[in-house]
C-alpha cells in the first residue's frame, strides 16, 4: 500500500513540474513570500534602529532633565516604545491596530500612539499584506488552483478508472495526491521557516524574545497543519465533484467563505453579543470614579480629608504643616493609587469582554480553520491582543512605578507648601531604571488559544480519518 | 478463469444484467457482441468490482470478485474503449508507472521491449501520450497487461475507431496471448473481428445472453444472420 502512495505521489509531482501555469504560480508565491521575508527583515533593522534610538534619546531626556520639582518630573515624564521583534513583522498582528509609543506622565494613564492604521486608507480592511497572510491566504488558493482538478480530470479523462482496475483503492490514490500536494507546498513553507529562523537568530541580540527558536517552529508546526488541512479539504472535494467546474467553485466559496465572510462576521457577531462601551462614555466612567468614588458617595475631597486624618492620627499633631512629610506628596500619591484602583477596575471589565469577544471568534475557527491559524500566529509572533495587553500591564508597572518615586521623593524630602523651591536632581532621576520588557513564553500564551488547538486537531482528524474511510471504490 | 453464477444487475426497474451464466477458460477469447446497453460493459465492470451485482456471483480465478476485488484484480487486466493515459506523460513513464503500482520493477529496457513487443513504433515510446492515436495507446495497454504477465484481458470494445490496420494489429496481438493461455473477454460491436478472433461468441440482448457459440462452428454469414436474427426479435 505504502508503495503505491509513493509511486502516485510521485506521478502527481512529474504532473505539476511538467505544468508551466503551476510553474509560474509558485515562483510568484516563493518570490513574494521571500520579498515579504525580505522586506520585513529590512523593516525590522529599520524599526529596530529608529526605536532603540529613540529609547536612547529619551532615556537621555530623562536624565538629563535637569533640577526640578518631582512632580515637575512626573509631568515631564517620559515615552516607551513597543520593541520590534522579526516575528512581528513576519505577522503584523494587532501592531498595525495598537499603536507603538506611549507617553508616561503623572494622574493620566495615555493610550498607545502613533497606530499605523492611521496612516492607512480602506485598504487595511482587507489586511496589509505580511507573509503571514500569504500563508494564511494566498497559499491556499494557490493549493486550490493546483488540485480543483486533480481528480475531476481523471474522471473526464478515464485514467482513474484504469488506476481503480490495477487494484489501486481510491483512499490510496486519495492519499498519494494529498502526499504529493504536500511536499510541494512543504518546497515553499520549509525554507520560509529556516529563512524565517535564521535571519531572527542573527538578529536578535535584545533578549526581547527569548524563545525565537521554539515560536518559529510552533509557527511552521501550526502552519503546516492547516495547509495540509486545506490541501487534504481540496482534494478531497476535486473527488467528490463531478466536474472541474463545480470542484473549483466549491473550493472557491469554501476560501471565501471561510477565509474572508465567517473571519469579519465573527469580528461583528463577538462585537454583537458582547458589547463595548464607547471610548467617551469609558473615560468619562472613569473620570466620574475617580471624581466622586467609585461608591458614588465617596468625593475626592472625602478621600483626601479621611486620609488627611489618618496621617494626623498617625503622626500624633494637629495640623498637616506639622508633619514630618510632606502630606503633597501622601495626597498626590494616595490620588494616584485611587486611580489606578478606578482605571484597573474598569479594565479589568472591558478586558473582560475582549476576552469574552475573542472566544466567541474563536469557536467560529470550528468552521473556518483560517481563525486558528491566523489566532495561533498571531499568538506565537507576540503580536496578538494578549501578548499586547502584557506589554500594556508592564508599561503600566513602569509608569506607576516612576510616579509613586516621584511622589515619594516629594513627601520625604520637602515641605507641605513648597513647590518651586524644592528641586530633585539627576540622583533621583538615576533610580528610575531603563524599561526594559521581555516577551513571555509562547507556553504561556498557549491557554488562551485552546479552543483553536481543539478546532485544528478537529479538522486534522476529519481529513485523517473520516474522509479516507468514507471513499467507495465502487463506480456506480 | 471467469465464470459468472447467476449474474444480475439491476438499476431501480431497468434490468440491466439478467442472470448471466457464463464460463471462460485459460486461451478462450469470448466475444460479447450486441447492441448498446445490452448489458456488455455491465459485464466487465462487473468482474472488474466496479459496480455491486444485485444477484449471483463473478468469479476471476475461482475467487469472488467481491469478497476478493484486489487479489482479483491481480490476475486481470483492462482495456477500455478509450484507453486514456496520463497524457503529459510518455508512454514508457506509463507503463513504468502503472507496473510499479502492482509492485513491478522492470529496468527501462525491459519495458521498452514489451512496448516495442506490443508494436508501439520505437521512436514513439519516449514521447508523451498526447501524441499518440487511439491504435497506440491501446499497445500500451496490451503491453501493461504483458508486464502484468496477466492471466485474463477485460476488453470494452477496444477496436472501435481503429483503423482497419490498427485493428489488424490489435487482433495478432490478442491472439498471440492467447497462444499464451491468457484467457480474453473482448466486448465488441465488430461481428468480423468476434469471428476472426474470438473462439467461442455471445449475443447479449437487454442485459440477456441469447445466444452462446463456438466460433469454428459458425460462419461469418451464419453468425450476422443469427445477430441480426436477435437484434430484430
């Protein structure tokens, strides 16, 4: 049985090879998923330049602000920008839509900047084109154009019925052409992925990502899968058409379907079923917490009169300008943790919902495999909305962090109603370590996507198992 | 070497195989003859697994062919109307293709020499099949079936178009196996060819084999006034 594979696989690779349309359909997918290998390495040295520089730059900045008051400091702040890591541009993700700078700064949490999106017309609807999206996408037309007929012409022609009186069973010639189908897109996926691999060795030196090796390989494992998915799908429906004409619109629709309707319906339906409030009534929520207490019933004036008080208590005196602090300083701090209780309170809700939104798009990836492939290399390239929401929680840290020294400095060392006449210095300034951030492990964003592994193992064992065993070698 | 029980096959209401008896021995060429749809091709698709029989049984070699289709399968093979090869390929990748799905490991000279045995001209075997005629490609068949060293030939009308050459040609070769004991079951529309070729003749008639003959017994006359006979009953 094994033989008889090989030797149809081997026929059906002598029939590509000898098609100059496949021919030159494959040289225009090789060159522009190696252009977009290319370009992306480019772009990354590029966007790794400009941001490593820019880091610089502000970390001199910042060091070199001069004297001033702390609070002068956290006003003046400082920007992090989001690292580019070669898998980021291999798929883009959610960078195009998150932004890639934000600016830190006392009493106000700012959103990311500069999103590329802005820059971009309609055209982004339809997803910019990174390799990933030529694996994702192009790759399984391609896969679509070279085996809508890879059955319908034996039948036209009567060679399958020759084949099926040597004996040949249908689930063996079935799986010979899926074999050989294979191998040829593997010619194109397989040096991608080393080319892939060995351009982020030599690049990255950062410690940005740390497990370079292992995303690449999980990324090749994922994509591997649903193009042997779609190829084995395509074969399968070239057996079951009666014409080379019916077996191309089905796979047609099929791509469509599932590859541009179900993906942007179950974007909509998520954002349906669970809505988000707008981006005004959200800050305006959280003005109005942190305004009047998120009881309602607790003012700012109330928190800063029973803190007030408790300092008093504390420190055994009547009055704040006997403190041996600075009660500024306490109150501006006690103000920022308020804060940041009300803006992680709300986020926490509004996470929440992205989740919920996200799960609802991935159980669609039951139906359309092209949402777990696209979630799962967004996941293993960093740039999916977890391994965003990471990077967002450690800025987060850092400012918090920079603020609450800021603050701290300001109470310990200078007195309630001074201002201008305090100045801290570059000594303070040095405590604030340069951000540094790390990706986490590809394993730890594994538990978000376990309903994408289940779907890809689904449609692997319904083409592994069902669909050969369902074959009749009868005629009739 | 083929033989039949009984055999019948049927489409909903429309019979189109009834309860055929037939027996073929090691050297017999059977020529089916009859009109379209009387039930020829049923036949061989029978013996050949591709189609479920109703009722009765198809025997190649003593084995049911339905509890046994690959070993069956073994011993046979066929030639259809329209031999189709795979046409971007040449004819010797075809026949090297075809043996080596039976487990075959002939060197490129061997096969060479069954094409060349099987009267493809010498200059044609490496050229790809799209520049063959019908005459050609049904060599190549005659030569997969000598590869095969097969026991039975299944032949669906396989001189229908030919040229009276290439017929010629077809039918030496045919009887040249049968010298070799292979036993043939050719299902024709040429009355000459049945009687030229075939030891023993059928006459199948809405799925009914009316008629069954030695061929020596009978002359081309008596054999066409007996077909026509049948086919205006």
């Amino acid at each position: 049985m094994k033989h008889q594979i090989f030797f149809i696989a081997r026929k059906e690779l002598r029939s590509i090879l000898r098609q100059n349309s496949l021919k030159v359909l494959f040289t225009f997918v090789i060159v522009l998923l190696g252009f977009a290998l290319y370009a992306g390495h480019i772009s990354y040295k590029q966007q790794k330049s400009m941001i490593e520089t820019a880091q610089k730059e502000r970390r001199v900045e910042w060091l070199g602000q001069g004297n001033k008051h702390p609070h002068i400091a956290a006003h003046y702040g400082t920007y992090i920008f989001k690292p580019k890591t070669l898998l980021s541009l291999f798929d883009f993700g959610l960078d195009t839509y998150t932004g890639t700078s934000i600016y830190l700064e006392a009493h106000f949490p700012h959103d990311f900047m500069f999103r590329p999106v802005q820059g971009y017309g309609n055209i982004v609807r339809f997803g910019e084109l990174s390799a990933a999206l030529v694996l994702q996408l192009l790759l399984p037309l391609l896969i679509i154009f070279i085996t809508f007929q890879t059955f319908t012409k034996e039948k036209e022609k009567g060679t399958l019925k020759l084949l099926a009186s040597q004996g040949v069973s249908m689930k063996i010639v079935y799986l010979g052409k899926v074999l050989a189908y294979t191998l040829v897109v593997f010619t194109i996926t397989i040096p991608f992925f080393i080319g892939l691999y060995l351009i982020g060795v030599n690049n990255n030196n950062d410690l940005v990502l740390t497990d370079l090796g292992l995303r690449t390989f999980l990324l090749f494992l994922v994509y591997s899968v649903y193009l042997w998915v779609f190829t084995s799908f395509s074969v399968w429906v070239s057996l079951q058409s009666s014409s080379a004409r019916s077996s191309l619109l089905t796979l047609l629709i099929f791509w469509i379907v599932t590859g541009i309707i179900i993906p942007k319906t179950s974007a909509n339906l998520g954002e349906t079923i669970y809505p988000i409030p707008s981006m005004k009534m959200f800050k305006e929520d959280i003005q109005n917490d942190i305004a009047n207490g998120m009881n309602a019933n607790d003012t700012k004036d109330k928190r800063i009169e029973r803190l007030k008080q408790r300092y008093l208590k504390e420190y055994r005196v009547d009055s704040i300008h006997q403190l041996p602090i600075n009660f500024s300083g306490i109150q501006m701090q006690e103000g920022e943790e308020y804060s940041n209780k009300v803006h992680d309170f709300h986020n926490a809700k509004l996470y929440k919902k992205f989740k919920l939104q996200n799960r609802a798009g991935s159980f669609m990836s039951f139906i359309a495999p092209y949402i777990a492939v696209r979630n799962l290399s967004m996941a293993f390239s960093a740039t999916d909305w977890y391994s965003f929401n990471d990077f967002q929680e450690k800025t987060s840290d850092y400012r918090r962090h920079l603020i609450r020294t800021m603050n701290n400095d300001m109470a310990m060392n200078s007195k309630y109603g001074e201002f201008y006449e305090y100045k801290a210095g570059r000594n303070l300034w040095e405590t604030i370590a340069d951000f540094k951030y790390t990706i986490p492990k590809a394993t730890m964003n594994l538990k978000y996507y376990w309903i994408e592994l289940v779907s890809l193992s689904i449609w692997v064992l319904i083409m592994f198992i069902l669909i050969p065993s369902s074959f009749k070698n009868k005629l009739d | 070497m083929l033989e039949t029980k009984d055999l019948t096959k049927k489409y909903g209401e429309f019979t189109a195989l009834n309860s055929l008896n037939l027996s073929i021995r090691a050297g017999d060429i059977f020529c089916l003859l009859g009109a379209n749809g009387a039930g020829k091709s049923t036949t061989i698709n029978l013996f050949l697994n591709f189609i479920e029989p109703t009722t009765g049984k198809a025997f190649v070699n003593g084995l049911d062919v339905e509890k046994n289709p690959k070993k069956t399968k073994q011993y046979l093979s066929y030639i259809p109307e329209n031999l189709q090869l795979y046409q971007d390929m040449t004819g010797l990748e075809n026949l090297r293709f075809f043996c080596g799905l039976q487990g075959g490991n002939q060197s490129r000279e061997e096969l060479e020499a069954l094409l060349i045995k099987s009267g493809l001209q010498k200059d044609f075997i490496s050229k790809r099949v799209n520049a063959y005629s019908k005459g050609m490609r049904q060599k190549v068949g005659v030569a997969l079936a000598r590869a095969k060293s097969a026991k039975i030939l299944l032949l669906d009308e396989p001189t229908s178009g030919l040229d009276p050459k290439a017929s010629n040609e077809f039918s030496e070769l045919l009887l040249e196996m049968k010298e070799q004991g292979v036993a043939i079951l050719m299902a024709t529309h040429d009355l000459f060819r049945a009687k030229d070729t075939g030891t023993h003749i059928g006459i199948m008639k809405q799925g009914v084999l009316v008629d069954n003959m030695t061929s020596s017994q009978v002359t081309f006359q008596d054999l066409e006034q007996k077909y026509l006979e049948h086919m205006h009953n």
